[in-house]
C-alpha cells in the first residue's frame, strides 16, 4: 500500500527531541486530546469517530480490528488534523488473536517462558494484521482465591512464576525492536493488587499491607517495569482506600520514583468517572483532576478527560506540564512504534491468520499446560491395543467455543480441534467410540440422557467423561461463591462409578475447581483448563499416551471453598497446624475441650492441606529427588551459593519433569513465607536416567522488603527445597552470614 508518507517530524533523530518537537507545536486542546481513548466498536467507525480525529480530540482507539476500517481510521488522523499524529489501536489480546492459546492459567501450568514468549508473539502477529498496534496483555495480577473470574486471565498464585510468564509475554508481544513488523505494545494491568479483592468478587476492595504490596503484587509489575513493557493499565478496584486509578501513591511514588518506569498509564474502562463511584469525588471534573494528577495519562473509554481537562487546566488547577508529561509519554510510544514513518498497516506484509506456527505454538502450549492430578490403576495412558470400545460422555467434550477460554474476543471457533473430533482421529475404526453429551451444559441439572450415558459407559472398555466449566463462568465478572463442579456433573460421575468401569475425567474450567466430591470416584484426573484451539488433538495425544503429561500446577486446588485464602506460600503463624493436633468434627466427641492447649489452625471440617498443591503434576513415569544439597554452609550477602539434587526417572517412559527450587527464611525482621519459589527448570530423562540439577542462587534473590518498604538481605538460616511440588520434602539448609 503505498500511502503518501506522513508528516516526517525529522525521523532518526532521539526520541525525546521528537517529543519536545512535537510537544512546541501543540495546543492545550490537542495534547489533551492525546490522553483520550475512544471505544471504536461502532457501526463505522470513521463516520462515527471522524471530526474528533480531524480536530485531534482523540489519540486512541479500541476494539478496531477490520485493518480496513483501522487504515482509515490513521489515514483521518495521519493526513487530514492539523499535525498528523497517528493513533494508537487497542486490543485485549490476551492469550491469542484469531490462533487462540489455554487460558493464561493453562500457559502458566507449562512453567515454560520460552512457550509464553513465542505465544504472544504469534498473537502479535496476527493482531498487527488486523491493524491492533497495542494490546491489553499480559494481566500480571497475582490472583490467590479461586472464585474470581479473572484468575483464568492471570499466571496464577506466585510472584515469581508471575513476574517470569509475565516478563517472557511482554518480549513475544514487543519483540526485538518495537518498530518490527509484528510487535506491537504490551500493556502490565492491572496496577495493583486486583488479584486480592475481597471474597474473590470483582471490582470489590482490597486491603494490603504495604510489605504484602511490595513481596508480592509489586514483583511482576517490576520485573514488566524492568523489561521495558510499554504501558501499564490501573486497576478498577480500591486500594486500601484508594482505588487505583486515582492512587498517586501506587501510580507517583511507587511506579515513578521506585521503579523509575517512563511509560504510559492507561486507565481501566471509565475506570476515572468510577472514583465518584467510588466515594473519592464528587463528581467527573474532580475525578479528571484525581486521576491525572495522580498519574493516569489515559483515559479509556470515558470522557471526563475530554471535558474537564482544558478547564483544570486554564483555572490552575491543573499545571501544563503535567499534561506534556503524560502527553510526551504518549508521543514517545507512538515514536517508538514507528508509527509516524508507518502509521498504516499492510497485512501482505505479517503472516497468514492460523499460520502452522501459530496453531503448532498452541499445540505445544495445551499439551504443556495439562495437568495430571491423579492416575491410579494406570488409568493411563489408554493402551489402545487393549481397547475394543470407548464411551466420551460429558457436556465439553464437543465443544469448539468453549475450549477457547476467557477474553477471545477474535478467536475463531472454526479454526478449533475438539477432543471428540480428536479422540476420533487417533482411535478412527480400531476402537468403537460411543459418544453421549449427557448434559446441555455443564449447569444443567440431571439430564434425561444420564441414563443412556450410564448404558453406554457400562459396555466400554473405558469412559472418558469431560466435564467442567464453560467459558463464560470465569474472566471478568464472571466469579463463582461456590468453585465445585456446577449442576449435576457430580451425580453424572456417581452415575458412571456404578458401571465400574475405569473413569478419566478431563477438566476444562477457567480456574481451581473444589474436586472433593468426586476425586475418589474418578480413576484418573487430565486438568486441561480452557486449552485453546489445538485442544483437542493435545487432550488426545496425552490420553494415548503419545506425549507425556508435564504441566505443574500453578493456583493451589482447595478441597473446599471455605479453605481459600489457602497458598503455598502462606506463613506458618505461630500455631501451625499438623495432623498430631488437628480434630475434626466427626470425632468432636473424641477429644474438643474448649482449651487453646495443643490447638493450631485448622478447621474442623476439612483437612488442613490442599486437595492439590501449587507445583503438582504427575507423568507417566517416575521421578525420584534425592541428595538435595547446597554448595556452602554459609554465604554473605553479595555471594552466591548453589543448591542441586540428583534426579532420576525410574519409570519406563521418557519425559520432562519441571524441578522446582523452594526456600523458606527462617528467622528475619518480618515474618517470610513457609516457601517460596526461587527456580524452575524443564529437565528431559529417559528411563532410568539420571542428571544433577543446579540452582544458583545469590543473596538478592533472597531479600524480601521490609517494614521501611526497602529490599534487604538479612543473614540468617534458610532452609532450601527442591522437588516436583511446592510440598517437595527434600530439603537442605544455608546461612547467610553477616
Ligand atoms: C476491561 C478490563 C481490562 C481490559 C479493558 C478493555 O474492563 O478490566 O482488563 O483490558 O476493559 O477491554
């Protein structure tokens, strides 16, 4: 497309002195229309949109994807206001565009950056042909309670598995250089602490200590500050009293002067107008000038900054240089994208949508992102020289939206490969596949077809039962009070139990689920989360035992609702509870004076573990750990010490283990997490072999922030794990010493 080239504003010159060119040459009126984000799903956007980016009143638009309608919209802006600045275009693409990857829980339980990086930017690639030029990706939020929705859209309960995930996402989007074809700008939200609104509900409050803030919600937005994302977005919710996206202290102090980020901030969706919903003003003007003086230099999809603004301004209120500050941050993206030499997007310039790379990156990242909860009686893998007749019931086995999980506003059920259309491609006419839905939905209460689904379970050889949640019970708003299987999936398993044939359950959901009440009833347990679009074949290849299941665990599984806040990273109070002092409620009569004496924490009715911990995963073969050791007994703060064990696949399969490096500070000025994960590395064996694994650590990976909110190292004992699971029991110990 050979578009006359826009308004050369002397290209190759330093950013910032394009910046303060530009800058000179705007009015009030236009720089403030650079901080205004419109919503662009309508009919036409051009007719709709055209004279507020004639006049230049906009700087921003979302939920574009026709690169038609895009290329117009640039070309309004480009070639027909008074400057010619081009547009950013927004769009959540989150784990995918048309190619859509497992839900961002599932690519965390891969452990494998490499797979997240590569995922996101076959995503960019697709999203930048359809003109999306920045993406509301990658949601860094660490999310510990399993009931809210938007946990499908984080990498799960830790900090550091976040800030590794979260950190490989924003290179795949952005690339070597941003100015490539294909990258596009990446966007860390929600800043901060979302993950922990109270009772998992969304939007609700949240109160964090500020040494809570900085070990943990803090962590992955400062690993994303570090690699150089290019935007942050504020959260909805209220921060110990302030909702973010009028916190100066989380948007000023915090991100600017601690973490020195030069980015933009982005509000979240009228997230400014919000604050008087808030309580924290009274009205649309007070919240424009709460918002941007706390921080915020966009305002998405509200117009209290359109409005409020030139009068804040022109009154005092608001300083002009506070405006070329958030406007000179948006300017400097826009540069750094190369959008002033290219403001325009030709697609016969990026790959085919569902290119084989994109669909064997999303292979690749179902098959790693599976779980195997349980496999008992070798369940599996099917040996399917052993089976004459297979029974697939269950209500998401066939399901080609469904598998696609949360937030995939442009992938493309079409492109889907189901598990049903899956099985039946490796088992095609050796093996007979009766299949029975069961279930309308996996909400619907006892179907008539339980009956006919109990019929064709009882002649099989094996019943492969698929149960869960569909993608709409989980991602924004979407939060469940009670996070077990919904309707009658459980008297469905019942059902198939009484056949007594071996059962496989495979999950798809968007979270944790409360599996107590059937975890015995099932034989073995796949937990596939929403895998995207080559679930299916992933699913398959993992039942037939054509690859080996190696997805860990990255959010604990509860045994029931009443558990969570449970993580494993929880500390261990002065009362920890241990099976020598526990009581339950069935034998209350035993022995429950009301006494403190021999008392710890737990609750009378469940367990005090989880049903399944963070960093869980079986294979298909056995690894061993044994002589977990560190190289010194004692290391000073600056030096490094390294802790390895030896590990061996004794089972018969080749496979990949992900070894997981754990520690706990003993003693240090705050109280330090029971565990906390330090190092993860995907190790391949074959069967019987056996490898030495190292970590290094140095002294700063373990400081923690104090309660004078600064890093600090503090000598004294540690205790090092390193297993297959945060409850790994192989353990050493160090001293940092003065
Ligand atoms: C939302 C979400 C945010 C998303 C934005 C644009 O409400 O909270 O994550 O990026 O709107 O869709």
């Amino acid at each position: 497309m050979n578009r006359p080239k826009p308004t050369s504003l002397g290209a190759g010159q330093d950013t910032a002195d394009r910046v303060r060119e530009l800058l000179s040459r705007m009015t009030l009126a236009e720089k403030i229309g650079q901080m205004c984000l419109a919503e662009g799903g309508h009919d036409h956007p051009p007719a709709v949109l055209g004279d507020d980016l004639r006049n230049g009143s906009i700087g921003a638009v979302l939920n574009v994807v026709d690169v038609e309608i895009v290329n117009e919209l640039q070309r309004i802006a480009v070639e027909e206001s008074r400057l010619g600045i081009p547009l950013l275009v927004g769009r959540d693409v989150i784990h995918g565009f048309k190619t859509v990857l497992p839900i961002p829980l599932g690519l965390a339980a891969t452990w494998n950056p490499d797979l997240a990086r590569e995922g996101a930017r076959v995503a960019a690639l697709e999203a930048a042909k359809a003109g999306v030029n920045w993406t509301f990706a990658p949601m860094i939020d660490v999310s510990r309670d399993p009931r809210w929705g938007r946990i499908a859209e984080s990498f799960g309960e830790c900090e550091y598995l976040t800030s590794v995930m979260g950190r490989a996402s924003i290179e795949g989007f952005q690339g070597d250089r941003l100015t490539d074809t294909g990258s596009i700008a990446a966007c860390a939200k929600h800043f901060i602490g979302y993950g922990a609104v109270e009772s998992g509900r969304d939007y609700a409050t949240t109160n964090i200590p500020d040494t809570e803030l900085r070990n943990v919600y803090l962590r992955p937005f400062r690993a994303a500050a570090e690699v150089g994302v290019g935007s942050f977005m504020t959260s909805f919710s209220d921060l110990n009293g302030v909702p973010g996206t009028g916190n100066r202290y989380i948007l000023s102090d915090v991100l600017r002067d601690e973490l020195g980020y030069g980015g933009f901030v982005v509000s979240d969706w009228d997230s400014v107008r919000q604050l008087k919903i808030h309580g924290l003003t009274e009205n649309d003007r007070e919240s424009a000038y709460t918002a941007v003086t706390a921080g915020v230099d966009i305002e998405m999809a509200g117009d209290a900054f359109g409005n409020h603004l030139l009068d804040l301004v022109e009154q005092g209120r608001v300083g002009e240089a506070q405006i070329d500050t958030a406007v000179g941050r948006i300017l400097s993206i826009k540069f750094q994208l190369g959008l002033f030499e290219n403001p325009y997007t030709d697609p016969g310039h990026l790959p085919e949508m569902a290119s084989n790379r994109a669909l064997n990156t999303a292979r690749d990242a179902a098959l790693q992102s599976i779980v195997l909860l349980k496999n008992e009686g070798g369940a599996l893998p099917l040996a399917m020289d052993r089976l004459r007749s297979l029974a697939v019931i269950g209500p998401l086995a066939d399901e080609a939206y469904e598998q696609l999980g949360t937030w995939v506003f442009d992938g493309d059920p079409g492109l889907s490969v189901t598990p049903l259309q899956a099985i039946r491609d490796v088992v095609g006419d050796r093996v007979e596949l009766r299949y029975v839905r069961a279930m309308a939905n996996s909400r619907s209460r006892v179907g008539d077809e339980f009956d006919e689904a109990e019929k064709v379970a009882g002649a099989a050889d094996a019943v492969l039962l698929f149960l869960g949640e569909e993608s709409i019970l989980s991602g924004e708003a979407h939060c469940r009070a009670d996070i077990s299987l919904p309707g009658d999936q459980v008297e469905l398993v019942r059902r198939m139990r009484l056949t007594g044939k071996p059962i496989i359950a495979v999950m798809l959901a968007g979270r944790p689920l409360t599996l107590s009440n059937i975890v015995d009833d099932v034989d073995a347990i796949l937990f596939a989360w929403h895998p995207g679009t080559m679930g299916g074949p992933a699913i398959a290849d993992l039942l037939f035992g054509r690859e080996v299941p190696s997805g860990k665990l990255p959010a604990t599984f509860p045994r029931i609702v009443g558990q969570i806040p449970i993580y494993y990273s929880q500390k261990n109070g002065g009362k920890p509870p241990s099976t020598e002092t526990v009581v339950f409620i069935d034998d209350i009569d035993a022995y429950a004076p009301q006494t403190s004496l021999g008392m710890s924490a737990f609750h009378l009715d469940t367990h005090f573990t989880p049903l399944f911990p963070f960093g869980h995963g079986l294979s298909y073969t056995e690894f061993d750990y044994k002589d977990v050791r560190a190289s010194a007994e004692e290391i000073h703060p600056g030096g490094t010490i390294t802790v390895s064990a030896e590990l061996c696949n004794r089972g018969d399969r080749e496979a990949e283990e992900i070894v997981q490096l754990y520690t706990r500070d003993v003693a240090a000025s705050i109280t330090r997490p029971v565990r906390e994960l330090k190092g993860f590395r995907r190790v391949r064996l074959g069967p019987g072999e056996t490898t030495t694994v190292c970590f290094e650590l140095n002294s700063d990976d373990l400081s923690f922030y104090g309660q004078d909110g600064k890093r600090t190292v503090e000598p004294g004992l540690f205790h090092a794990w390193i297993g297959g699971s945060s409850d790994a029991d192989c353990r050493t110990r160090f001293r940092i010493v003065a």
